[in-house]
C-alpha cells in the first residue's frame, strides 16, 4: 500500500511492502524507513502519517518520523 501528502514540499509519500517496516520516500528516494512497535494493518496519508493497528492509530510527522499522537481505539475502517 502506498499513501502521500501534499503538504510538503517535495511529494513524500510512504510504502507499507509485505514486512513490517514502513518506508518514507522523498522525491521518490528512500528518506527513512521505521517499524512501529506493533502489526500495522494499514497506512493513511495526509497531514501526518498515519498508522492503523487492530489495536490503536498512531501519527507521525513524515520529516521527522516523530510520533504526534498515540490513540488507544481500534479504528473502524468504513467506506465513505
């Protein structure tokens, strides 16, 4: 799954490929790549970079990789 922002100047964008690291390119190069300390099930774009689990959604900052915020739900992932 792949997901970008167009907040920032360049295009980042993130790759969640079959492992569990998350990768985070710039200009389609690799700036960094991390793995949350749980299963990710999915990644969303935007603003922040989030990270759904079965458990929690984090957010991170795509320059920075920091984590913004940690919310203890499970997400409900609905068509819109």
């Amino acid at each position: 799954m792949i997901v970008c922002t167009a907040v920032s100047t360049p295009l980042s964008s993130c790759r969640q490929p079959a492992t569990c690291n998350l990768q985070v390119f710039k200009n389609f190069k690799e700036h960094r790549s991390f793995r949350p300390p749980f299963a990710a099930t999915g990644i969303h774009g935007g603003a922040l970079l989030g990270v759904r689990s079965a458990e929690c959604i984090t957010f991170y900052d795509w320059e920075t990789g920091a984590l913004v915020r940690r919310i203890d739900e499970a997400p409900k992932v609905g068509g819109v």
